[in-house]
C-alpha cells in the first residue's frame, strides 16, 4: 500500500494537503471512502496511516487522511496563526474534505464515511448529525464536551487564572501581538499544558521522529475553543438515520469516558459502542486491531455493505431468471453486459413484480418471485426421489436482488 500524495482547498481558499489510500487490488474505479482526521494538534504521520492500511486491507474502501489546517502539512489563511484550532471552522473543513472525496473518480459519491479520534471525533459525530452525505461516522475515544472537560481537568483557582488569559490575550492580539502559546504537552506533571494528561507525551514521544511537522504548541485560542465547544451535545440525538459506531477508552485521561457514555445514550439507532480496557491512545498501540477489526465490522455492515450482485442472467423457458455467476460488487471484474438490466426488466414487467419482490434460491440460484418461496414453504405433500432430484424446493436467500447503479 503506498499513499497518494493530495491536496485540495476549503471554501475559504485555504490548501489542505494529505494521502489517499486505496486497497492494493482494488479492480474497480469506484469505492466507498473514509474520510479520515486527527485530534487535537496531532498531525497525519502519528498513527492514522497504520489505520488506514488495516481497514484498506480488509474491505474495499479507500482512506482520505489529511492536516487540519494550520497542522502538518496543511495550509492557514495570510495573517493567521499556525498551530490554532478553531472546532466550527475545523468541522467545515471536514466538509470540504468530503466535497473532494465525492469530486474524485475512483470514489463513490454517495459512499462517504467519516472517522475521526479524540476532538476530531466530536467534531465526526456533530457533522454526522448535520450533513447527511455522510453515511456512516466512527467516532475514536471522542472528545464531546469541551466545558465539562476543561472543568474536570482544572482546579477553580486554575480555571480562573485560565480565564484571565483568554481575556489577556485577547486583547493582545487586537493590539497587533503574536498569538500567546501554550504546550500541548510536557514530561513535567505539574507544567502548564493544552492537554495536561501523561498520556499524551508517552504519545507524542513515541512517534515524534516520524512526525517531524507536528510541535509541541497551540495557541491559547483554542484552548478557549475547546472550552467553549460542546457542539456534540447539543446535536447526539440528531445523528439518526447514520449509523455511528463509538469507541470509548475505560482509562481515558483525556476524552473522559462518562461524558462520552452520557452522549452515546442520547444518540438514537442505528448505533454501535465498542468499550476498549486502555488509555486514550491504545487505540493506536496495543488495542490498535480490536479497535480496527471493530470498524471493520461496522463498515461492512453500513458504507461497505456487500450485496450480492448477477454478472450474467439468461431466460429459459420456464420464464425464470439463472444466476450463473456472482462476484463481490467492488472487487469484481467491471460488468459491461448492457442486457442484464433489460432482462430483469424483461422479467418485471411479465410476472407484474418489481425488484423489491424478488428473491434468489440458495439452492438453484433463481430468481423468483417472493410468493414462490412462500408458496413452496406451505406444501405439505411428500414427493417421490425422482421429482425431488429433479426440481428444487426453493429456499428464499438472506441476499437480496441487486443491480448496481451503473448497470441500469
């Protein structure tokens, strides 16, 4: 698996650079997409692509992975910090990225998942409530109440002081002043940092070699962002009808696990939660592949659903429809048999049926109308050997009968 190099720009005309990752084999020009994002000041190299390469190993999908902005590899407006996290501008990025993944060719437009860990995470479920071109959001070890978290993390002589530099460097910067910075982390439990969890500099000092764009600052700015932001709150129970699957770390010293539990129990179905036994970041170590073989899971049963599909079907003289070859829709090889779509029609239209009344026998491999297998299951006669060998007593398939869009 080798990463493409991509890059596209937001609304706002800022340039956004990172990977697109497509399964090794793919033999299909279209594939659902993953539209993936880091948390925090945190930046692509630091365990997304290991992620990525999992889940594009075990399902036809591809990964967008990219730098907020101002991070990394990505760009910021003239006149603008680096280093600064804005949530509501960081979500309508998100949403750019998802206008360019529907832009590309080998993506399937109308197949478009989010993912997203710790703060990205929050940001993942909110836009799965707002924007429903997305079809499925899984939401790593998510960050969902900046208040709540600010004020269970500091002391109220800490969160004052915190409050009086929000105001001070406010007014610094009108007056034309650097943005105030602060450490996102440090080896010092008791320095003064974004994040003050040791969780995150074992992380950071893990990967920091092979991530060497990201540092070790935000501005003071967005630590007031996350204080004011609890867009997920607000928004939990307006994700239905995505699915979203929830990963919650039990330890979490970072995106405390009540509040994310409080919020998986105001989301409506369809839902899914995954509780893992670690810290924030097992999810990228030692948990990596429970947590992946999760998402594999979900995503097999919501964006990369597989249906089984006819390659080639013929009518005999009975006026049913002969299965004779089944592939997976995406890994197959491309149909170009134009009179797959008439036939069905053909058969439609005769028996006064449609798509939705038809069923395949798991036997035989007929498509028949769905009163066949209901019928068949009634009779009660017995029959000799030979009529048993020569006809089928049909049994209604779990699969239903599909046609790809770009068959019709």
């Amino acid at each position: 698996m080798t990463p493409t190099n991509v890059e596209f720009n937001t609304s706002d005309g800022v340039t956004l650079r990172g990977w697109f990752v497509k399964p090794k084999d793919a033999a299909t020009s279209s594939l659902p997409c993953l539209v993936m994002t880091h948390g925090w000041s945190y930046v692509k190299e630091m365990g997304l692509i290991a992620v990525a390469a999992l889940l594009t190993s075990s399902l036809p999908i591809s990964c967008l992975i990219y730098d907020h902005r101002s991070f990394g590899d990505s760009d910021t407006l003239p006149g603008q910090p680096r280093q600064e996290i804005i949530p509501p501008t960081q979500a309508s990025d998100m949403r750019d990225a998802i206008t360019y993944a529907q832009s590309r060719n080998d993506v399937n437009e109308d197949q478009i998942g989010l993912w997203g860990f710790s703060s990205s995470g929050g940001l993942s479920l909110y836009l799965g409530a707002v924007d429903r071109r997305i079809k499925a959001v899984i939401a790593v070890a998510p960050m969902v109440d900046g208040w709540k978290l600010v004020h269970r993390f500091l002391p109220p002589d800490a969160l004052n002081t915190m409050l009086k530099d929000f105001e001070s460097d406010r007014l610094a910067r009108a007056a034309g002043e650097r943005p105030k910075m602060i450490p996102v982390t440090s080896a010092d439990s008791m320095a003064s940092t974004s994040i003050p969890s040791r969780a995150v500099w074992d992380f950071v000092s893990r990967l920091d070699k092979i991530a060497p764009r990201w540092r070790n600052e935000t501005t003071v700015r967005s630590l007031e962002e996350l204080y004011g932001n609890s867009l997920v709150v607000i928004f939990a129970d307006r994700i239905f009808p995505t699915p979203a699957l929830v990963i919650a770390c039990t330890q979490d010293t970072v995106a405390l696990s009540n509040d994310t539990m409080d919020c998986y129990e105001r989301m409506k179905q369809p839902k899914d939660l995954h509780l893992v036994l670690g810290d924030h970041f097992d999810v990228f170590g030692r948990c990596l592949k429970e947590c992946v073989g999760k998402q594999v899971e979900f995503l097999g049963n919501t964006l990369c659903k597989r249906l089984q599909i006819l390659i080639y079907i013929e009518v005999d003289t009975s006026n049913t429809l002969h299965a004779l070859r089944e592939v997976d829709p995406w890994f197959g090889e491309v149909i170009t048999n134009f009179q797959l779509r008439k036939k069905v029609l053909a058969f439609e239209n005769e028996h006064r049926t449609n798509r939705s009344e038809l069923g395949i026998c798991r036997t035989c491999f007929r498509i028949l109308p769905l009163e066949t297998f209901y019928q068949q299951k009634k009779k009660k006669k017995k029959k000799s050997k030979r009529e048993s060998d020569d006809q089928c007593n049909h049994q209604l398939d779990e699969w239903p009968v599909y046609v790809e869009p770009w068959l019709r």
